[in-house]
C-alpha cells in the first residue's frame, strides 16, 4: 500500500457540488481586510520589522495566501507577510501596500482548517503537546471535510492520522 499523507489529501478531488475544487486567483486587497487564523500552528510573529524592510527595499516575493471562508478573507499561508504589510502602511508615506497582491480560493471551514495545518503545522518543529493539538485538529477537520465537503479519503482514517 502507498504512504500518503496531508498533502495528498489536499490535492484530492472533491466531490462538493459535483465539481473539482478552483484554482487560487490573484486579487489585490488591502492587508487590513484579511483575518489571521484564530488558531495558527506558527503563532511567534518575530522579525516583522525586517520583513518589512524588505518589501521596501525589493518588494514582496510571495503573495500571502487566503481561503475565501463565507466570504471572510482568511489567511492560510504568509501572517508574517501581512504583518509586514501592515508595518510599511503605518510606517507612513508607502501607499503602495493599501492595495496588496493576494493569492485566494473559495473553502469551506473544513478545507481551510486543512489547508492551514498542511502548511503551516508539519513545517515547524513543535513541542509535544502541540503534535498533539495538531493531530487531534487534522482528525476533526478530516471527518468535518468528509462529512461536509465529499472529501474521498484513500485507505482508513486512522492510517493517515498516524502518520501526522
């Protein structure tokens, strides 16, 4: 049987309103309309002033990715990113970051709950209590994804939650 495992997950099919689920689009939106996750793997926003510099200096790289959740801006992937964005606005006289570029895609709870911890939870070197936290998440929002999205889940539950 083939290991596989968050990702795979992610990039499954879905059978929600007979579709296979969109692609991300580029949008421009002001860093102050986006929401940062209430419960995010990586909460230490450290280095913000620097990242800020940064975009001053050569501009930001990568986009901040967003899930569209019932039509509330949240962020999936780049807090510190946002962050920084925010800094150069109130630093003053940089009105290039009123209107950032974004990449975004429409998600249920569940999908976005998913699409955060695979890229932000099994990045990072976590204490034992979060492995925990992040495996009991991953299960719940599973089950929420299977039961709610049509999420096609290859093989049994439990085999993929062991491998988190």
């Amino acid at each position: 049987m083939a290991k596989f495992g968050i990702n795979d997950i992610l990039n499954a099919k879905t059978k929600a309103a007979g579709q296979q689920a969109q692609g991300y689009k580029e949008i421009y939106l002001s860093p102050y309309e986006v929401k940062a996750a209430e419960e995010n793997t990586h909460q230490k926003l450290e280095g913000i002033e620097e990242l800020a510099d940064s975009f001053l200096h050569v501009g930001q790289e990568q986009p901040t990715v967003l899930a569209r959740v019932n039509g509330e801006y949240r962020i999936i992937d780049g807090h510190r990113r946002n962050e920084a964005n925010k800094l150069n606005l109130e630093r003053g006289g940089h009105k290039e970051y009123e209107k950032v570029l974004f990449r975004s895609k429409d998600m249920s709870e569940a999908m976005y709950e998913l699409s955060l911890l695979a890229g932000n939870g099994y990045t990072q070197e976590l204490t034992a209590y979060e492995k925990t936290r992040l495996v009991e998440r991953t299960k719940a929002a599973l089950i929420r994804a299977k039961k709610e999205d049509g999420l096609e889940i290859k093989g049994k539950m439990r085999d993929l939650i062991a491998q988190c």
